[in-house]
C-alpha cells in the first residue's frame, strides 16, 4: 500500500476543474468517527477514503468548484458499517 489511499489530482474526477484542496491533518492518534448509530474511536480507519499516513492522518482533496471529494466515492453503507466494526477488533 502506498502512504496514502487518496490520488493526488491535478483535475477533480468529477468536473476536470484544477481548482482542488489538499487537505492534510495529523491527528495524536485518536479519531473519532460517527456514522449510522456506530462509533470509533481511534487510528483513522482505511477504506473510507480519508485514510493518510499510517493512520494517524486524514489526507484529501477537494474540488473546490463542484465540492467532490477525490477518489472512490460514494462508499456503501454495508462496506462502511464493514470497515467501522472490522477496525474495532
């Protein structure tokens, strides 16, 4: 696996603007995610698409002109619940 889950862009995926933010944020190990009733608290869980740099980050872009985050988007519900209660054991 690469540093990160997420492409580096130069056009969004979605409208090919160039208008795109990275977004980078090293955390102290704990995140703390919500999502359907579930709760996380912890390394940032790959998968989701936010996932950086040996899991203490959350690393992306966004496409500023039509707001999509870049990558594999959108996640299903299943593969998300999946995820979140996977990186719990």
């Amino acid at each position: 696996m690469s540093e990160t889950e997420n492409p580096h862009n130069v056009k969004c995926d979605n409208c090919s603007s160039t208008r795109l933010l990275a977004f980078y944020c090293q955390g102290r190990d704990c995140h703390n995610i919500s999502y359907d009733g579930l709760e996380y608290e912890g390394y940032m869980i790959e998968g989701l698409g936010l996932y950086g740099n040996y899991g203490d980050a959350v690393d992306f872009q966004l496409c500023m002109q039509c707001g999509k985050i870049q990558g594999s988007f959108p996640k299903d519900d299943v593969d998300i619940k999946n995820e979140m209660v996977e990186s719990e054991v």
